[in-house]
C-alpha cells in the first residue's frame, strides 16, 4: 500500500449470467493489517453485458499494510453463477 494516498479506487469491466437468476458477481476490495481485514467495500455486479464498475473509499493505511481484491462468481444455495471480470486497476488517489 502506497501510504501517501487515503483515497483508493479499484476500477474493473464485468458481466454475469446468473443476474437473470438472481445470482449476482460481486467485487470486494479490503484493507489487511497483519493478516486481518480492518475494512472492506464491495459491489454488485448487476448485468449481463460488459459494464464499468468501480468501488472508491478512504482508507486509513500505514506501513506494511496490504489491499485483497476478491472477485466473486456469485452463489447461491443450489447453483453458482459465471461472472466474468476484466481490465482490474487498483490505484491511489489525490
């Protein structure tokens, strides 16, 4: 983590097959400190075509911390959906 930047955005193009069957992909971006999570955001990947998605926050980083991006398929009790993710970029910003 580059801890001159509080505000982080993570940028990527998506689409799933289970938004018709109610099985939404999902993207969530999360801040680790020694190994545990101290915040995370997320969001919906909500249709079936080829759509810019992005999560933005402030975070409070300091030295050795580290981000995890978790892209999701979706799920649900008895069936998985196919999300398809692309063109990921986490970046700081001003």
């Amino acid at each position: 983590v580059k801890t001159q930047f509080n505000n982080f955005k993570l940028t990527f193009w998506a689409k799933s097959t289970g938004v018709t069957s109610g099985i939404n992909g999902k993207a969530i971006l999360s801040l680790l400190r020694n190994g545990s999570v101290i915040k995370s955001s997320s969001i919906l990947v909500d249709d079936i075509i080829w759509k810019s998605y992005s999560i933005q926050d402030t975070y409070s980083v300091a030295s050795g911390d580290s981000f995890r991006v978790e892209l999701s398929a979706g799920i649900s009790q008895l069936f998985s959906g196919k999300s398809y993710f692309d063109l990921c970029r986490l970046y700081g910003i001003d």
